[in-house]
C-alpha cells in the first residue's frame, strides 16, 4: 500500500523578476499530517476513522500519556484501523486507563488490509483475559504492524498478551521492546500465527504465559525470524515448557546473532526445533 501525500505550492512572486522558471523548481512531497492534542482520546478516535479513509498520518505529542477510559467497539479501545499509515510521537504513551474499574479491551486492533506502522509509541494496559492480543491484535490476510522504536508492555490476554497475529498477518518490530506481558494460555509476549514476523535488535523479556511460548509462541503455518535480538527471563508454566519460544508444528524459528537465554524452565521448545537455540 502507498501512504497519501499532499503537495503543498507557494506563489513566488519573486522567482519572474530574477527570471527562473517555475517550470524547473522543484515540488517537494510531504505526507499529510493530523496532529492530536495530549491526552484527546476523542480527536484520537476521529484521526484513525478519517485516516482510515484518507491514509493520512496521525502525530501524538511528545512525552505524552493517552489514556483510554472504554471501549469503542467490541473490545477495541481504539477504532480499527483498515488504511495504511502510520502514528507517530516521540516517548509517547497509548494505554488502557489504570483507573480502577476501567473495563477490559485492547488498545490497538488492525483489520483486513490494514498497514499501521507505530512509531516511537508506547502500548501499554490492555486487558482482554477472554481474548487475543492483549496490546495490539493484527488480522486478516495482507494485514501489516511495523513497531519502531518504542514498546508493547504490561498487556494481558487469553493469547498474545502483547501482540497476537492471526492468519495471513504480519507484522515487524525494529528496536522496540515487548515486556511484562501475560497471557493465560500461550505466547505471552507474542502469538504469531500469521505470515511472518520479523524482530530487528528488538527485546522480548519479562512476559508470562500460562501454557507454552512466554515469550513467543507461533503456529502453523507462521515464520519468525528474529535478527540481532534477545528472548529473555520469559516464563512458561505449561507442561510443553519454552520459557523464551515456542514453535509449533508446522512453523518455523529462525535465529541471526540473536541471543535467547535465561528463560524459564527452558529456552526453547520442542528440543532442538529452533537452529542457535540453547535448550
């Protein structure tokens, strides 16, 4: 998918005098801008449903929390996100409201065909025990997640605490983090059963599942590579163990310069599934 641009013109009222032509200036493209004010959780919502439309991207204010107090739809806290754009801020906080009694969703849901690329963005608090993707769930087929810098923490689901992908999705994460995440069943970082995912220098740690894949689990017919990265002290307390990863039938692990240790009760399972895995 191709990102919307505008061209902005500026009459030179000068340039005829000093005889250039207008013809051989230069017209620089520049990707249209929504910006939403600290803390706006209603501009939010209407920035993603018009980009939705419009695939114009959304700027969050730096050093900023958003906290969402409900949910929109189903067990989304934010609106759906079908176009392909991306949401930018700098140490910026999207979160689930920690107000006591603040009911259970998500924070970002990417549907069919949607291309939401995160960057700089913190996710963090989303609940859905009865559900998948506790932060960010990706679905349907050609349906893409880029992470760049900032983190998916302290989320909690049934499946991919931090991040679920479902069939045909995929989703890219370069020097972020996915942290102190929980899932009931597996993949308590992450639950990849789509296409493919790829961790560039990013940092799986911290997350909990209470069957297999604490850190990250995948199913058939997904494919993980992870390059340059660490899996560590991730947690599985099901009998199929893989504290750091695991793969399951049918899917694939692939390992560059990537470190995975110190996960309990073990690294990675089935024995001997992931190529570079201490087990």
């Amino acid at each position: 998918m191709q990102r919307k641009s505008t061209y902005r013109t500026t009459t030179l009222g000068i340039v005829a005098g000093l005889g250039i032509s207008l013809a051989v200036l230069p017209v620089a493209p520049a990707h249209a801008q929504t910006f939403v004010p600290c803390g706006n959780i209603a501009a939010l919502r209407s920035a993603i449903t018009a980009s939705n439309t419009t695939d114009e991207d959304i700027s969050l204010a730096p050093s900023c929390t958003y906290s969402i107090p409900d949910a929109v739809v189903a067990e989304n806290g934010l609106p759906e996100v079908t176009g392909s754009y991306s949401i930018n801020g700098y140490n910026t906080t999207v979160r689930r409201s920690a107000v006591v009694g603040t009911p259970n969703f998500r924070v970002f849901a990417v549907g069919a065909g949607g291309d939401l690329t995160l960057n700089n963005v913190n996710v963090l608090g989303g609940n859905v025990p009865g559900d998948s993707g506790g932060g960010i769930l990706v679905s349907g087929a050609g349906t893409t997640l880029t992470v760049n810098r900032g983190s998916v923490s302290n989320n909690n689901a049934q499946t991919g605490g931090g991040i679920r992908t479902r069939t045909g999705a995929s989703a890219t994460l370069n020097y972020a983090a996915v942290s102190g995440n929980t899932a009931s069943g597996s993949g308590g970082g992450i639950s990849h059963a789509g296409a493919t995912l790829r961790l560039n220098f990013a940092r799986v740690q911290g997350n909990t599942a209470g069957l297999e894949g604490g850190g990250i689990r995948t199913t058939s017919p997904a494919v993980a590579t992870l390059v340059y990265s660490t899996v560590t002290g991730n947690t599985a307390n099901g009998p199929l163990g893989g504290g750091g990863i695991y793969e399951g039938t049918g899917s694939q692990v692939n390992l560059t310069g990537t470190n995975v240790s110190g996960n309990t009760p073990n690294n990675c399972r089935p024995v001997n599934a992931v190529p570079g895995c201490a087990n």
